[in-house]
C-alpha cells in the first residue's frame, strides 16, 4: 500500500506542471490548421546581409495538448558566405510514410513552429561556426534511428537534438527539461550529457541521472525531467521548465 501511494504521489508531482499549463491556457489546444503561423520571430541574423557563419539551436512548443509535456527543436546553420539556412531536424509523420525521420530544409530559421514562438538555446558565430556546420551534418546524416520515431520515451526530435549535440560539444547545448526524448539512449546506458560537460546514465529513456557543469543535477523520472542547475541558480520542472533566480524560461 505504503508503494502504491508513493507512486501516486509521484505521478501527481509530475503531472502538477502539464495539467496547470493545461488548466491556465498558456498551451492552446484547440488547432485552427488555416490559422497556424509559421512566419520568422526575428532572431536569426539575415543571411543576405550577414557574411560570417551562424549556427543557432531553437526549440518551439509542440503541437495542441503535448505542448503541455515537450518541445521541438532544431538546428538551423549558414556557412559563411551563404545566402540562405540549412534546417536540420526530426519530422515523426515522415516515419509513417516509409521516410527518414531526419529532414534538411531551408525554412525559416527562427519560424514559428505551428504557432509556438521559438527560444533560441544556442549559437555559434564565425570560425567556431563554421568549425561546427560539417560536425552537425555528419551526425545528422548518421542518425541511428532515422527510420523509427515515437513521441514517448523516443526516439524523437528531442533524442535527434541531442545525438547532434552530443557531436558538436562547442554547442555546450543545456536542452530544456522539456525536451522529452533527450535522455533516450537506445539500447545503451551510458552517454555523455548532451553538452558534453559531464555524464549520464538512462534506462530506455523512462528512468536517469544526469550530471553536468551545464545542465546541472537532472532526475529522469517516466521521461519527465526533474532538474536543479546551481550555476544558474535554477529548478528544472516538468511541463513548466526553466524557473531561475535570474530567468524564467517557459520551455
């Protein structure tokens, strides 16, 4: 009985933060698919104007009711001189359509995604840039898991962002306690953070410990990030993320 209840109270502990982002509103969950917004926010330096690289990592709420849980990221880069972005990212309705999950486009960089105004979590400029852009493409492209995806545990766009991370340490990427899928590892146990700044160890993505100089402590518990980060002077909450002494980010 006593196990039963402590597992209870755990479950209504993680779900505290999904079901209040529920409640309140701020995740919309009614979809108007003729209304949705993909426009650019502003962030990414204009490629016509702008000659050095760029490297950036966005992420963006995810669609309707999971926004409440995750969110999706991506990797946008422009080698110097280039007049356009490369969007790298995992797309999960490309599985079932017998495609890789992997998809390289040239979207907007900083787009909304479905709506949902993006977070930049990281970027690169210059020579540490374009040092940065063939590592990127190289791990993009071998993706162990680019023909399968699930949103829970993984792998999934989240999983996807850190593989590539853990391939670009110069990144030192800190993905949100909201990208649900990142700690999947597969079959493996042991990885490096996905900032490269320490270490992890996951059991199919449902149960962990991280720890790292950038992220900080995080508990992987049913996939759900519990975190305290003291270089930021930050709790890490599911469905809630961020909430510092110094910032408070949504994702």
């Amino acid at each position: 009985m006593r196990v039963l209840l402590a597992f209870l109270l755990t479950l209504v502990l993680l779900l505290a933060g999904p079901v209040f982002l529920l409640a309140s509103g701020a995740v919309p969950t009614a979809v108007d698919w003729s209304r949705i917004d993909r426009s650019p926010v502003g962030l990414a330096p204009d490629a016509a104007v702008t000659p050095e690289a760029v490297v950036q990592v966005y992420a963006a709420r995810v669609l309707s009711w999971r926004g409440a849980f995750g969110v999706h990221p991506w990797f946008a880069v422009k080698p110097a001189g280039a007049r356009s972005y490369t969007v790298y990212e995992v797309i999960g309705w490309r599985a079932y359509r017998g495609l890789s999950v992997v998809s390289v486009s040239n979207r907007d960089p900083d787009g909304r995604w479905f709506g949902a105004q993006p977070a930049l979590l990281a970027e690169l400029r210059g020579p540490a840039a374009e040092a940065a852009i063939p590592k990127i493409a190289k791990a993009a492209a071998g993706y162990p898991y680019a023909g399968e995806y699930r949103v829970w545990p993984g792998p999934n766009s989240n999983t996807f962002a850190a593989w590539v991370a853990r391939a670009v340490p110069e990144l030192r990427l800190d993905l949100p306690s909201t990208a649900l899928g990142k700690d999947y590892l597969g079959r493996g146990v042991f990885a490096r953070a996905p900032s490269g700044t320490g270490w992890q160890i996951s059991l199919f993505g449902v149960a962990g410990l991280l720890l790292a100089l950038e992220e900080g402590i995080e508990l992987n518990v049913l996939g759900l990030t519990i975190g305290i980060d003291p270089l930021d002077l930050a709790v890490k909450l599911p469905g809630i993320g961020r909430v510092g002494w110094f910032e408070s980010k949504p994702l």
